[in-house]
C-alpha cells in the first residue's frame, strides 16, 4: 500500500486583550450579563461608525513581531457579508485584501518519544496575521422555537492566524498551538485561554501520495482544548484514508469534532459554498504604520504607532526564557519546556533556587517530578499550590546540609502537601527523621536490633 | 459679508429684542401647519422646538447668546438620527424608530442654539431624484402654487387642480420644500449624487455640497458611506456659509473626516472676478438638455465673462461613464448598508415566525420598498464573485 502524507494547516482566532472593542468603546469581559457590553455601534444602530482601537492594533504588530512576519505599514480594512443572528450588520470587518502583517514563522518543539528525552524543533510558516471582529453568541432554544442573541462578544477584536499546511500530525498542530499560546501570553496581547473562548483553532486536513498533488481538504471545527485538536486532527487524518482506501471521495466540507466520541461529523449545511461579497470598508481609511525611518518630523506621538518602538519593547519570548534558563541553571532543554509549559512553574523554580544551596540541577529533579505530579494529580495549578517556595525551599536545604535522607525528604513532602502549616523541620522532628550522623550510635541501634531478632540472625547467617 | 446672510439679520432682530425666539418658532410652526399640504414634515417636533426656543430666549436676556443660529429654526431631513424625535427615513422599516443618539451635526447646531423644528420627507432611505417614493407620500413643490405656475396652466376642474402641483426633485425635497416655503431659516439634506442640489434647484433656494470629509456623517443614515455627506439648504449663499463654518471640522467619531484643524472663514464681497478662471465642461452638454436648461447655463456663462472672468471650455473625458460608475458603486455600497435591517435589533419586525431566514426575508421585503429592494438585488449582483 503506497504511504499516505496527511497535510495539516491551522486557522486560529485569537481575542485581543484590550478594555474595548476594536471599533468602539464598549468594555470586553468574560461572562457578564447578557447584552451589557453593547455599544451603538454594536448593536448595528443605523448611523454609527466604526473608530480603529489603536491598543488592538499594537497588539497585532507584537504578535507579528513576535512571529517573524514582514508588517504592512498600508494595510487594508474590508466588509465580508452573510446573514446571522449573531452578525447585527450583516458583515464582518475583516482584512482580507491587504492584512496587517504576513510572511512569518513559528518554531515548536516536539519530543520524539515519549520520555521527553530527545527533542526536535519544527516550523511552520505564518501566512498571515488580520485584524477582525467577533461576532456575538446565539443559543439555540429548541424546545421554545427561538434563538437567544447575545451581543456582548460582537466586535471584539480578534488576531486571525493562518498557519500553513507545513504540519503532518495531531501532535505537530498541537505542539504549534500550545507554542502560540505562550507567546501571546507572554506578550500579552491576548489571554489565549481556550476554555474562555480566548483561542479557537480551526484545522484544514486532507492526505495524498507523495509525488501527487495535495488533496481535498476538510476544515474541522468546534475544538476546544489542545488536547482535542490532537485527538481531531488524527481521528480526521485516519477517516480520510480509510475513506480513500476503501474507494470513496473526501469532500471539500466542514466537519466539526465531537468530543464524547471523539469523531469528526459533517456540520449542518451552511449554505454550500458562501460568496461573502468581500468589498472595501468605506468608513475606515488605509491603516498606515511607520517605523523610525518613515515617521515624519512634527507628527504627534499619540497619533501613530511606531513599528520600531514596539519591537525595541518586547518581552522575551518562550524560546528565549528556555535557553535562558538552560544557560543559567545548567537544566536539559526538556526541563525549560515543561518549565514553561505549566503557568508560574519556571518562577517557582528560579523561587527555589534562590532560597537554597542545592544546585539547580537536583532542584530541577523535585520540581518536575514531585511538586509537578502532585499538581497535577490533584489538578492544581503552580499558584494553588499548599507548598510554597519557601519550604520547599527549607526542605531542599536539609536534605542538602544531609540532616535527613531523601527518602525521609520524600515523606516530609508528603506531610507538607496536607498544608497544615507546619514546617519541614518541625515535621522531621515530629517523625523522627533526622539522619544519625554518630556512628557509635548507629552500632548500638544495630546491635538492638540483631540482639531481639537472634533466630533471624542464625537463619540469615547459615543461608 | 456674513452680516448680509438672512441667519444674520434674524439674529440681529433677536438681539435687539425686536422678535424673541418664541415668537418666531410659534410662527414658522403655525407656518409648516398650513403649507401642511407640500407633506414637506414627516414629524414635527413642537413641543421640544418651543422648549428650544425658550431656552434661546433666556440666553438673550442675559446677553449670552451661543452664535449666530442661536433661537434659528431649522429642519432636518428625516434621515438623520435625532435623540427623542422618530427617525423613519421616510421607510416601513424604521417606522416609530426612536433612536438613542444624536447626530453630529444635528448636535453641532443644537449646541449652537438653533431651534428644531421637525424632520423632513424625503425618498425612502434618500434613494431618488424626486422625493416621490417615501411611504409618507410626496413632496409638493411650493412653486406649485406660484402665480407662475398656476398662469401656464390650463384651467382645470378642481380634483384636477388639486393633483396639479410639481415635484421638489430629491433626494433632500423635504428639506428644499420647508426652506423655500419660509418655515425654516435652514435645512440639512444629505447629498451623495446631488441630493441637496438637485431638490435646491428645482424649488429656488440655495443648495451647498460640501467637500467629502468637511462634515461628520455620523449619524447620518448612510446610502453611500464613500460618497455621502450632510448636505445644506438656505435661501441665501451668506447662510450656507455660516451653516457650513458651525458644521466643519473633524469629528473623531468619523474616520473619514479631514484631520486638519478647520479655519471658519468669511465670504468676501466678491466685486471683481477678473482673477476668477471658469470651465465649461464640454461633455455636460448632452443629448437631451431642455433648450430652456441650455439657454439658463449660456446665461450664467456670459454674466461672468462680462463681469470679467476668464470663462473657457475644458473636458472631463470621463463624464460619459460616470452615471456608470456611480450605479455600480452605489448599488453595491447599499447592498451591504441594507444588510443591517434584520428586524432583530431595531425596527420593523416581520410577524414571520418559521425561521431566522424566513423572518429576515420577510421582514426586509415587508420594510423596504421597490426602489430600495431592487438597489439591494443589483449590488449583491455585483459584488459576487461567481
């Protein structure tokens, strides 16, 4: 059978952190009561106009920036129209002609197996990053034969990332996605929570033979964690080639994926193939960005955004945090990435560092394999931890100074994750763990110990 | 000079105390209801204009008046949002429709003091030449009762003579009738393919198109966002000048306002035009131009040559494709500015229950006339791409 080449390219929404909307003023927050974050504007009132957020249009250049893309200093703002509740105006703004900035990359890392012991980095080409609008939220209420609209989501600002299909696999395109996550929150320029609707992936599968040209692609919806985007983009990679296998087509639909059965469905007909009659935004002008060289004289600083500026101005992202903290504290590349990957834990650990004598690289060991697991088996995050830096710190010294043992350490720890505010050292003497260090002492608890056990002694002496 | 406008004597009147500001709102409102028959008001506000007018009066008693407009009645063309006042676009669809805000230049001249006195009738969401296809009816041009226009016609029973009056041409008729029939002092139109000029014309008074980008559009219902703007109707040209200074000037709720500072300025006495160059445009003179129409345009010509002026014959090569141009463009534009009349957020809502489909359909074919609908089908055929 000749092998199959699965192709997989990603189309991420990605809300912008900002106060307000990317055309008007009204507030963006999570969860508040229904309609109450509606602007004129949003509401599509006849007459109202949209007004550029200049916080939105940073964020977009830092995320570009970020990405290694080329960005546009005349980009272009255009309306794409279909009829839905959830679309007051009939159309969305979006950049479809000319997109705030192209060309990029990211690079991930994967593990080849699955020890973490051997990494490999990847990239994947950004195409483009555009500035949009969300839409709002509608419920469907069946058994009252209405649809519920809420509006309070309608004109958030949204980066649209398209990721080429440079990807092979549900673990590539997740990878990718977790790696883009961090970098917006480390930037800041969105919250990426997948769960609060921060961060929608989209993903783009089809298969071929190699030498042959691409096939038919699907697009895949309604995933809502990294996991499932793993789980999606494999299970749809496998239906496409048994499909081909078994003689059928793959049609050129979307699918959305069902996480109770953890299978792509065909998504109810929207229509066939939508015309969105794409045509220029006539109330917004051409959105032009200067850097140093281009910025004129006397032009008011308030007024323009500055390319250069914000470039001077970024944070470190991810890949420069890991080979920081490899550098520094002499830790495999491994460790920086699952460091990095839990929120607060790469603090935690530099915390810990700083408060004791054990070298980093036995730190790491605790870190990783004891308070993480914890963590995790009791899904807590980094800050809901009951140990906090400063004893685990304490009990990483003992064991440094050889007061206990580690497998006495161990079981402090243990103690400790009951968080009954006692100390490491309170709970050694509790339990008696202190290490002899006397070695008279030693040979008279050994003594004991073989005097009340003579018959096991004769046993073990004659074999 | 500004001082000449007729705005400006008003306004010396009511300094002097020679007319209060309620005096002449009550008169131009007993004014609009008994030329009541040219349908030039859709809604009049009378109760908020006479409030107005009070308010102006109290600042003339102090010697606090806000400007020139301050106590002005003026109109506004029923398709700009008014806070408190119906806002119909002279549409089903937006019949009863209250809006929330204020346009800006409708603000603009409230914050100048000027008095209210209602919304004007025009063509259905200011589609027309002729502000004969709104849903309340057309306008009557007041010319249709001159002595003039009743010696040219033939006597005539009287349902016959009753249904002989003229059109006002449109969009903006509304505002050109209440102008030219002396019930307001000023009016805003909106012009996005003569609009304001058009109506001007055809009922006698003076019709301004400013500069894209001069004006806010903000609150103006748009028919053409890359073509609209508010328009003004005076009766003199000393009055659009002060409109047009008290309306200018950027407005950050309008991207596509010029950001430059605006400089009010002041209509010289123009005396000597010999520095003036005039063109002609060749391509205007058109198959199908009224030998009336192209005796007027000779005469206009030859005033200023003898007054002066350099008056030569230029081409815009263009001009034969522009009616073109500007339906494609305009349809396609209307297209997507019609999309928001859904029923959902505001507005008519059809009855139509089945489907969020079937009561958009029927709520936009309920709401919209066949002028408007039949802009709606040509611009969605243009911008599709198969």
């Amino acid at each position: 059978l000749a092998p199959w080449i699965p192709v997989v390219g990603l189309e991420i929404h990605a809300q912008i952190s900002s106060n307000s909307k990317l055309f008007s003023g009204s507030q963006v927050q999570f969860a508040a009561p229904p309609n109450s974050l509606v602007s004129f504007f949003d509401a599509s009132l006849p007459g109202t106009l949209p007004v550029l957020n200049r916080r939105c249009v940073e964020a977009a250049v830092m995320t570009g920036l970020a990405l290694n893309c080329s960005i546009n200093k005349k980009s272009l703002f255009d309306r794409k129209h279909y009829f839905y509740a959830d679309l007051p105006a009939g159309y969305q703004i979006t950049q479809q002609r000319v997109p705030i900035a192209v060309n990029g990359s990211l690079s991930y890392s994967l593990c080849i197996d699955n020890k973490m012991s051997q990494m490999v980095t990847k990239t994947v080409r950004i195409k483009q990053i555009q500035l949009e609008q969300d839409s709002g939220k509608s419920l469907h209420d069946d058994t009252r034969c209405q649809t519920l609209v809420d509006l309070n989501r309608a004109g958030v600002g949204l980066m649209e990332v398209v990721m080429e299909p440079d990807m092979c696999c549900g673990e590539e395109a997740a990878a990718a996605v977790r790696e883009l996550q961090l970098i917006l929150q480390t930037l800041g320029s969105s919250q990426a929570v997948m769960a609060e609707g921060q961060l929608r992936v989209d993903a783009n599968v089809s298969v071929h033979h190699p030498g042959e040209p691409y096939g038919v692609r699907t697009e895949v919806k309604n995933i809502n964690s990294i996991r499932f985007l793993a789980k999606a983009v494999d299970y749809e990679i496998q239906r496409q080639i048994e499909e081909l296998e078994n003689g059928g087509t793959i049609l050129n639909e979307t699918r959305a994926f069902d996480s109770k059965l953890g299978c792509t469905v065909p998504m109810r007909d929207k229509e066939g193939k939508q015309d969105y009659r794409f045509m220029p935004e006539p109330n917004l002008p051409p959105l032009i960005l200067y850097d140093t060289k281009s910025l004129p004289a006397n032009m008011n600083h308030q007024q323009v955004i500055n390319i250069d500026w914000i470039q001077e101005r970024l944070p470190d992202l991810p890949s420069v945090k890991r080979e920081k903290l490899v550098e520094q504290y002499g830790i495999l590349p491994e460790h920086s990435f699952t460091l990095l990957n839990e929120d607060g834990l790469a603090e935690f650990f530099e915390s810990v560092v700083k408060q004791t004598q054990m070298k980093p690289k036995k730190v790491i060991g605790w870190i990783l394999n004891d308070l993480l697991s914890y963590l995790k088996q009791h899904s807590l995050t980094v800050k809901e931890s009951p140990v906090s830096s400063i004893l685990l710190a304490d009990l990483l010294n003992l064991l440094e100074k050889k007061e206990i043992s580690s497998t006495a350490a161990k079981r402090v720890l243990a103690e400790l994750w009951k968080g009954e505010g006692k100390t490491p050292l309170e709970i050694v003497k509790e339990q008696k763990l202190e290490l002899l260090q006397d070695q008279k002492e030693l040979e008279q608890i050994c003594q004991a110990v073989i005097d009340g056990q003579e018959n096991e002694v004769i046993m073990m002496v004659l074999g | 000079a500004l001082k000449d406008g007729l705005c400006s004597q008003v306004s010396a009147a009511l300094k002097e105390g020679r007319v209060t500001p309620t005096e002449l709102c009550q008169r131009c409102l007993a004014l609009v209801k008994s030329t009541k028959f040219l349908n030039a008001y859709i809604t009049v506000a009378e109760e908020t204009a006479l409030k107005q007018a009070e308010e102006s009066e109290e600042r003339y008693k102090r010697g606090q008046p806000l400007g020139i407009l301050d106590g002005i009645p003026i109109a506004v063309k029923d398709n700009f949002n008014t806070a408190g006042i119906e806002t119909t676009c002279a549409s089903n669809m937006l019949k009863g429709y209250i809006s929330p805000y204020n346009a800006t230049v409708v603000q603009k001249l409230l914050d100048h003091g000027a008095v209210l006195l209602g919304k004007t009738n025009l063509d259905e969401f200011a589609m027309g030449s002729g502000s004969t296809d709104g849903v309340f009816g057309p306008v009557r041009n007041p010319w249709s009762y001159s002595k003039q226009y009743k010696e040219k016609s033939v006597p005539k029973s009287h349902s016959e003579e009753e249904s002989d009056w003229v059109i006002t041409g449109g969009s903006s008729g509304g505002s050109a009738a209440a102008v030219s029939s002396f019930t307001c002092f000023a009016a805003l139109g909106s012009d996005t393919g003569g609009s304001t000029r058009n109506p001007a014309a055809h009922c006698g008074v003076v019709g301004l198109k400013p500069t894209y980008g001069l004006i806010s559009r903000h609150g103006l219902i748009p028919l053409v966002n890359s073509m609209d703007v508010p328009g003004i109707l005076t009766r003199c040209v000393d009055d659009a000048a002060v409109l047009l200074g008290s309306l200018a000037g950027h407005d950050p709720k309008d991207s596509t306002t010029i950001q430059d500072d605006f400089k009010p300025f002041e209509l010289p006495n123009l005396t000597d035009v010999s520095k003036l160059s005039i063109g002609i445009p060749k391509e205007y003179h058109a198959p199908g131009l009224s030998s009336e129409i192209l005796a007027l345009w000779s005469k206009a010509a030859d005033l200023f040559k003898n007054a002066g002026a350099k008056v030569v014959e230029v081409s815009l090569p263009h001009t034969r494709y522009s009616i073109v141009c500007y339906h494609v463009l305009c349809t396609a534009e209307v297209a997507s500015n019609m999309a928001r009349f859904d029923g959902l957020e505001y507005g008519h809502r059809s009855d139509m229950k089945d489907s969020t489909e079937s009561m958009y359909a029927a709520t936009r074919r309920e709401g919209f006339n066949d002028v408007v609908r039949g802009r709606i089908l040509s611009g969605n055929y243009f911008l599709l791409k198969q």
